[in-house]
C-alpha cells in the first residue's frame, strides 16, 4: 500500500509530472520512471490493453514509484473495480456529465460508507495481496483516500453541471478533456473551449479538490504554465508528441547535412 506520488506532489505545493500512454509497453513506463516522470496515465478507452497487459503497465510504474492513473472505457463498475484491485493508484472516467454519472463512478470506486466498492481484502494487488494489514478498517479508509478518482470533463454539458458534480463527495478530482469538449460545442474557437476549460479548474480548486491538465504539447509550455498558476498541480503530456519532436528534429538536422 504505496503511498500516491501525485498526492505527496500536491501536499508539497509542486507539479506532479506525467506521462500519458496509450501503447501497451512497460518498458517505456520504465524508461521514463528512470527519467524521473511522478506518474503515468494508461489509457485503456482510447488505447488496445487488455486487462492483463494493463496490469503489467501499473507493476511497470511501481518499480520506479511511479503512481498509475488508469482511464477506463466506460464508466462501468466492474471495469472500475479490475483496475483498482491491479494496483492503479487512480482512476479517470470518462464522460462524467451529470451528478447521476459522478454517484455512478463514486460508487464503484470508494469503498463504504463512501462508495459501494467490493472488497479484495486478502487477493488483490492494491493491498498486497492482504499480507501488510494489520486492521481492516484503517485499510478500507487508507484506500480510499489515497485512490484519486477523476471526473473526465469533455463536455458542454458536464460544464453546465460542473458545480453539483463537484459536489458528490468521492470525486476527488477533474481532468479536462479539450478535443471533446470542443466537439461538443461544434468546434468553436480556442479562446472559447478555453474559458471553459479554465472555469473547470477554478471552480475544482475552490472546492479544494485536485485538478489535472494534459495533452499539450512539448513547446506550449506557457499552456502548462497557465493551468499552474490557476491552481492545476497534475500536469501530463502524451509519450508520442515527446518522441514525435524528438525525432522530427533529430530527422531535420541530419537531412540537412551537406
């Protein structure tokens, strides 16, 4: 029962680094835990793991102290649970528009009295494997305040009802969601998705919960910068826009050999 990186990062008032990854390769999670990255995002709704592969991408994370956030499919109890009982230290949900999606994830992803989370007590991996505890209660309410359950804000609609969905005790935190959100409100422009953006992040941090920020590229560092200084402390970037630059500019200065 590791104590979560991100949170020892956001107690001491500093950016918890990550890495967002949608590739099934524990080696490259190793690679950057090496580098010293706080954390690392697992996409399974967008990316190809299974469960099993998953797993072996939050084992990955933990050699180096990595915290692992895992994004889910859907916002699906059983789901939720898998990843939980594999060791993810965190968990993003997709499409949190209204109270009712928020009671949904909060359920399946806090143990009681808080949630309705089934128990692993003594089999899953989150605990070692029930080896290390010593009182059961203290394990439960452990687990439930070191798992950081995120609300994936992607929508015009969970905007309008961000208030009552930061309400319901056990979402512990947002993560923005710019490409849907701006989809949703038929591709407007940047400034537009942004204030809402930015709105998100206020209200979450005037509620004293965690807010995270990601995608951004490599050179938009005044992006990172921004969501910072507004209070956004779990800042990621995705693993293929580092590699991409990398090698686009590694590719440049050899074509341009004489």
């Amino acid at each position: 029962m590791e104590y979560n990186k991100i949170l020892e990062k956001i107690k001491s008032n500093e950016a918890a680094v990550g890495l967002n990854l949608a590739l099934n390769s524990p080696h490259l999670i190793e690679f950057f835990g090496s580098l010293g990255f706080d954390w690392v995002f697992i996409d399974c709704e967008h990316g190809s793991m299974t469960d099993s592969e998953a797993e072996n991408m939050i084992r990955a994370a933990e050699l180096y102290g990595m915290a692992s956030v895992v994004r889910v499919p859907g916002n699906e109890p059983h789901i939720i649970l898998k990843m939980l009982d594999a060791g993810a230290k965190g968990i993003v949900v997709p499409h949190v528009d209204t109270v009712e999606d928020a009671i949904k994830a909060r359920d399946a992803a806090k143990y009681p009295p808080l949630g309705k989370r089934g128990s692993n007590y003594g089999t899953g991996r989150y605990n070692n494997y029930g080896s290390l505890i010593k009182n059961t209660k203290e394990y439960y309410d452990f687990a439930n305040k070191n798992t950081i359950l995120f609300a994936l804000i992607e929508s015009e609609e969970s905007v309008e009802n961000i208030d009552d969905i930061l309400e319901i005790e056990g979402i512990d935190a947002t993560w923005l969601g710019p490409s849907d959100m701006a989809l949703s409100m038929g591709l407007p422009d940047k400034d537009h998705v942004k204030e809402h953006l930015d709105l998100v992040v206020k209200k979450t941090i005037e509620r004293k919960k965690i807010a995270a920020a990601t995608h951004s590229g490599p050179d938009q560092f005044d992006e990172y910068k921004h969501f910072f200084n507004l209070g956004a402390k779990v800042l990621s970037i995705t693993s293929l826009s580092l590699l991409k630059e990398s090698a686009l500019n590694w590719q440049k200065k050899i074509r341009q050999l004489k």
